[in-house]
C-alpha cells in the first residue's frame, strides 16, 4: 500500500472506529436508560393544579384562587395565530423533527462556536414537555440527555397535537399563570380566542424569561422579545408585512393588577374561598373547585358603581386634602425618561383613579406623567376641585408642585380631571327577601387598598335605621299607626340612667308636640321612639329584636336602644329588614349556593329557608304589614322622600339612619323583590361633617342600585292580611284619614285627640 494512501486510509478508518465505539457506548447507554424512563401516564392523564374558582349565579367568573393560575383548553380551541407565535418563538420545525431537532442542534452549536461560548439552545417544544414534567432546570449533559431520551419517548406515545396541547397548557409564563388561556387572562384580561397578533407574540415570547422579562415586572424587556417573535412570525410566512407593521405599532393595555376579573366583587370572592376553604381544607386550591354564589352579575356592578360614586361625592364636597405623597425628580431629564414609569410601579390605581406625577404645576394648568407614558394636561374647570393646593399659600407638605403624586380621573366627557384617594368607607348589601339568596355585596371602596369586609365584619351602631324594629315591638304591645305620642324634649336624671343624666334630643333640634306614631317614624322623631320604647318595656323589645336576628347583648336595655345605639352588621340589617319585606318570615342570608368539582359533580348544596313556611314565621303578618305601610310613608314623604321621588314609585320602604355626632351614615330598605343596605363612614369613627345624614350621605347609593335592577320590575304591593281593619281618624285639622289597626285592638269610637301633657296618649 502506497505511503500517501496509507496515511489518508489510517486516520479515516480511526475516525470510524472511534465513531463505532461512541455508537457501542450510545447504544449500551440508551438500552439501560431507555427501559427505565418514567412512566409517561402523567402526560396521559393530565392533571394540572387546577385552582379554585369563584362565579356569579349567572355563571361569569369572578375570583380564582391558588398557587398556580391556569385555563386548561384544548388545542383545537387555540387560535392559530397563537400557535404559529409559538412555533416562531420556540420551535419553528416542531411538525417535522421527532423530538430532538438534529439541524436546530447542529445551529446551536455553530452559533455558540463562533461566539465563543454557550449562548443558543435547541430545545424542542417536545423537549421542554418533558423537561417541565418530569426532569429539574439543571444544565448537566447527563440532564440533556434523558431530556432527549424522554422526548424520543414522548413523540412516539403522542401525537403532535397532542404535545403540543400539553405544553400550551403546563409552561410557567410568568405572575402565577400557567399556560397560555392562563396568561391571556392575566396580563390582558381575555381568553385566548380574542387576542390580536401583537398580544399573541407578547405571550409567546414569555417562556424564556417569564418572571423576569414579562410586561407587568419588565415592560421594556418584554417589548424587545414580543418584536423578535413578530420578527420571526414575518420572516416564516405566518404574518404579512402589513399585519407585521401594524402588530409593531399596536399599544397594548396590560391587565397592572393581576388578581383584577372583570367583575368588581373581591369581597365576596374572599368570602366564597373562605366557606370552600372551611368546607374541603386539603386540597382547595388544587383540585379545580368551582364555588357559585348567588350574586348577580348585573346586580353586583349596579352595587359597586353606585356605592363607589357615593363614596366620592361625599369626598368631593369635603374638599381636596393635597397631594397624595412626592418623589424626587432632580435626575429626570425629559419628559418620556424611564425612570418616571419606575417611580409609579409601586403605587396602584384604584379602579379609574390614576396615579400621575406632577412635571410641571401653576394655578392655571398642571402637567402630569401617567402610567404608560401619556402626558395629562389640566386646565380650567379640571383643576377647580384641587384650585386651592395650587396656589403658593397652600401647605408645603399639600401643595400641586412639581414631584407631587396627584390622582387624575376621565369624567363624563372623557376629559381629566383631578381628584383623590377617598377617606371614607363604605358598604352596601343586597337580598332577595323570598330566600336571603345575596344579590350584590361590595364591603368597601378600593378590596386592594382596605381588605376588612364593612358588609360582614363592621360592627357599627345602627342609628334611626333601627327605630323600625322598635315600632314593631310597639305594635305588639297594643299601639297602631294612629296611636298619639308627644314629640317634646325629655330629660332623664342620673338616678333613672345609672350613670350620668341624659337629655337626648331630635337630629333637627325641632319638636312637634303630640304626633301620630306614623307621622313620627317618617320624620325621624327621636323624642317618640324613647317614649315608645320606655312604653313597651325595654326589657320585652330587647327580647322582640332577636327574633330578626339581632343579637341581644348587642343592644343593652336601655332607653338608648331607641336611638340605634347598639351594634349591627349591614348583615343583619338586610336580614331583618327582609322580615318586613316577606311578610314576616325569617330567612337567612347566605351567599354560597353550590360548590362543584372539576367534572362539575355537586359536592355541597345550599338548602335556603323560604318565606311562606310558618315555620320561619318571625312576627304577625299584620305587624309586617303595617310597618310596611309606614316605612312607604318614609321614602314618599319622609327622610326617605329623595327615594320614591327620583326612582318615581311608591311601592319602596325603608329608613334613613344617622348616629350621634354624624359617625355613621345608612339607609336600609326594600321593594318586594329586593332589600338593599347602604352604610357610609370612617373606619376610625369620626364626624362626617354637617348635614351628613343618612338621606345625605348613604341613601344615594341605594337609589343607584335600585334604579338599575328595579328598571323593569312593576310596582307591587303587599296584599293585606286577615285580622286588621281599617277607621277614619281625626288627622291634626286635616279631617278624618283612614288607618289600620289590630281588629282586637280597634277603638269602638275615635275621639278628637287634643293635645296633653301625658307622654304617650294611644287613641284606642
């Protein structure tokens, strides 16, 4: 053999051997490790950590809960511009390699050469279904390889879209969420179907660095990544250049809160977690529990924009307190720097009141930097409400100046306008009265910024929304609509109170003499529910109060329990109030109607008490039906008289409640169909200001939620029952008026009823 072959032949014939020997080892290695695989039953039978979800009645998704958030779907319901973002961002020949991609390989490795160290990967979309299931996030040769074994393993027991379903649904894409119908929700508020091609390749390009380089923690980085994945989508025909440019100039809106549904009811999910937490403690937030309240969704939204325009107004006419806080500005060097987004990142909007920071400030107009990077310029009747912070004399510490963090809001005609973060805290409540079923349930302004349930949790005293359950126990004890007590001042010495002498008096500072109980009630007259309830027996009314569900250490026996001066929930109160509403009978709020599993088996079961049942039967008919009659009296001509006349209907009962010193603010109130709550006031009791009164102050709350799920309900009255009758009675110069009593306590003849000392002068 010639020389010159022998040395072409000898190195080729090593190079073989060695390559033979290489094949030997693979082969030795792969018969060993391939049989002892793990078993790929979990990729078979799928069971992701589902997490507790919370809906409405009406079957609209409002809270989801668990270390993992995930929407489960199927490939076929995954939008094909959503897969072909995937496969240009992570695996481009996923469809035709068996696993392990050999030319992406052979690309990696060439492109790390030249670069002079590790810096491309080639893992497959089939690679990293095994990675994310079976094997850790270590970079060791021996983990690439089992990856590799395992995906050769996995393309031969599932089809394509099958894995490919598999990693749709299981990747970590950032905030929580796993998988892409998770993400979508999360950072855009949509299902997948509805994403455009920009927010397709936001998400596609999370899985490389989804906590770190996603849009709500790094808005920038993910910006860079979302361009290459539209980039690649254009270079492999999956987008036109004209769907390309248009994607690259789409601003996205990112969800910033991302526990935010697009239904406003925090607190009541809070409350379904904890009675599903209660009820099954093990597993709550993995097994894909579905809990359903009984709030409705158009009822819940009517609840939360009425309470929170309430809330407002009511700060709005105690004036603008200054800024909300200031950071530096001395390193800004334009008005689009980064740094402005960085000085907002950690202060929340709350709801449609956006943090801005003040760039330039005089008393004609404000320039601010919103989140996002949009410049707000206020001018003019903008600045009103905050015109006294602008001027030089305002405190250094409250000042509009350059630096300050100002709140802005979109009014009603889309302009901005300046306004602030509310004190004031608030409640409002909602029933059917037929089944307590709860209709709406919003226990404060802002759930992000103050979690404590007002609706549940707040003990506060009742005020004048109580003196109704007074004037039943009145009824019981033999006084009627037509009964005469006198509305004079009343002074009670030390001896009779036990303490200190006591000279209450009426919220107006104005009395009227003797008056009919009904006239009484409507007007708020605290002089003749003391006298009523000295009358009756505190003892005996402290007892009655029980039987709407109040609790009677709560409310002390004393003359002061005429006044509201024991303690309820907003709870309670729909719960008693719902007795003069049904007739009579007492039912039990409840907020949980049905709790599922993940195949949608029932696994708990409300069992609502329901009106008609004697059973439940609370107080006499005729009492309900009188007080009924009475607290329509209220909202049409009373402290209520602002209800029936913007709502223009006479069949709403209810009563204002203000407590002394104005601390609290409520009105409670009901149409057959529906018996609401509102409460207004501080956490920490204080003074709302002059003339905020339960008519002022919370009562329009209730008409905003009534004008809404009232709007195509007919007016309808309680039919009378047995056992009362109806006589005409002198009414003050004004002729004989009819009224109801008790038949066993109808006078056989009326009197003109002249005025006298006595403190109470009932005409029968």
């Amino acid at each position: 053999m010639p020389t010159a072959l022998r040395w072409i032949l000898y190195p080729i014939v090593v190079i073989f051997g060695l390559a033979a020997i290489a094949l030997a080892i693979m082969a030795v290695v792969l018969s060993l490790a391939y049989p002892n695989l793990p078993s790929l039953e979990i990729l078979t039978d799928y069971r992701p950590k589902i997490p507790l979800r919370v809906y409405t009645a009406d079957g609209y998704l409002i809270g989801e809960f668990g270390e993992e958030r995930r929407a489960v779907v199927n490939i076929q319901d995954v939008p094909e511009i959503m897969k072909q973002a995937i496969l240009a961002a992570e695996d481009e020949r996923f469809y035709q390699h068996g696993g392990v991609d050999t030319l992406g390989i052979l690309r990696a490795l060439y492109a790390n050469l030249i670069s002079g160290g590790k810096r491309q990967g080639a893992s497959t979309i089939t690679q990293q279904v095994a990675k994310n299931f079976f094997l850790s996030s270590e970079k060791t040769y021996t983990r690439k390889l089992y990856e590799a074994l395992l995906a050769f393993k996995i393309e031969h027991n599932l089809s394509k879209d099958q894995i490919f379903e598999l990693y749709i649904n299981q990747i970590f894409l950032g905030q929580r969420a796993y998988g892409f119908g998770a993400a979508a929700q999360t950072y855009f508020g949509k299902p997948l179907a509805d994403l455009t091609i920009a927010e397709a390749a936001m998400l596609a390009g999370l899985p490389k660095a989804p906590s770190s380089d996603n849009p709500i923690a790094k808005p920038k980085r993910a910006r860079v990544r979302q361009q290459y994945v539209l980039r690649r989508m254009n270079e492999l025909g999956f987008i036109t250049d004209e769907q390309y440019q248009s994607a690259l100039n789409q601003a996205l809106v990112i969800k910033r809160d991302s526990n935010e549904t697009p239904i406003h009811a925090e607190y009541v999910s809070e409350m379904a977690r904890q009675i599903a937490a209660e009820r099954f403690p093990e597993d709550v937030y993995t097994r894909g529990l579905r809990v359903f309240t009984t709030i409705l969704k158009d009822d819940q939204e009517a609840a939360y924009s009425s309470l929170r325009k309430g809330v407002l107004d009511y700060d709005r006419r105690h004036g603008y307190r200054g800024a909300e806080a200031y950071v530096d500005l001395g390193g800004i060097k334009s008005e689009q720097d980064e740094a402005l987004e960085e000085l907002l990142q950690d202060i929340n909007d709350a709801e449609d009141l956006h943090p801005a920071i003040v760039l330039q400030a005089d008393s004609k107009a404000v320039r601010a930097y919103r989140r996002g990077g949009e410049i707000v310029t206020l001018k003019g009747d903008a600045l009103k409400f905050a015109a006294r912070m602008l001027d030089d004399k305002a405190p250094a510490n409250k000042r509009i100046r350059r630096g300050a963090i100002i709140r802005v809001q979109n009014d009603d005609k889309d302009d901005w306008r300046i306004t602030q973060l509310p004190e004031a805290e608030a409640a409002f409540l909602a029933a059917d009265p037929r089944d307590g079923a709860i209709r709406a349930l919003v226990g404060g302004f802002d759930f992000n910024r103050n979690k404590f349930n007002h609706a549940t949790q707040a003990w506060r005293q009742p005020g004048s929304s109580f003196k109704p359950f007074i004037y039943s126990a009145a009824l019981e004890k033999g006084f009627s609509p037509a009964s005469i007590v006198n509305d004079e001042p009343i002074t009670f010495p030390a001896t009779v109170t036990g303490s200190q002498a006591w000279e209450p008096k009426n919220y107006d500072g104005k009395y009227e003499g003797p008056m009919r109980i009904r006239r009484a009630l409507a007007r708020s007259k605290n002089m003749v529910s003391i006298r009523l309830l000295q009358a009756s027996g505190v003892r005996f009314v402290q007892d009655y109060v029980t039987r709407f569900g109040f609790d009677a250490e709560k409310h002390p026996p004393y003359l002061t329990m005429a006044l509201g001066a024991g303690s309820v929930t907003p709870w309670q109160l729909v719960a008693g109030y719902a007795i003069f509403a049904n007739g009579g009978y007492r039912v039990r709020p409840y907020i949980v109607s049905q709790i599922q599993d993940d195949r949608k088996q029932v696994l708990a079961q409300a069992a609502p008490t329901t009106a008609g049942d004697e059973r439940l039967r609370a107080i006499d008919p005729r009492n309900a039906f009188l007080m009924d009659s009475l607290m329509r009296d209220v909202t049409i001509y009373g402290t209520g008289a602002r209800a029936s006349a913007t709502l223009k209907r006479r069949d709403l009962a209810g009563k204002t409640g203000t407590t002394n010193d104005h601390v609290d603010a409520w009105f409670c109130g009901y149409q057959q169909t529906v018996v609401g709550c509102s409460w207004i006031g501080f956490d920490q009791p204080r003074n709302m200001g002059k003339g905020e009164t339960g008519g002022s102050a919370a009562l329009p709350a209730w008409i905003g939620y009534m004008a809404k799920v009232l709007r195509d309900v007919p007016e309808s009255f309680q039919p009378m029952p047995d056992g009362l009758v109806s006589l005409a009675v002198p009414d003050r110069g004004k002729g004989p008026a009819l009224e109801l009593f008790y038949k066993e306590n109808a006078p056989a003849e009326i009197e003109p009823v002249q005025a006298a000392d006595e403190s109470i002068l009932p005409v029968d």
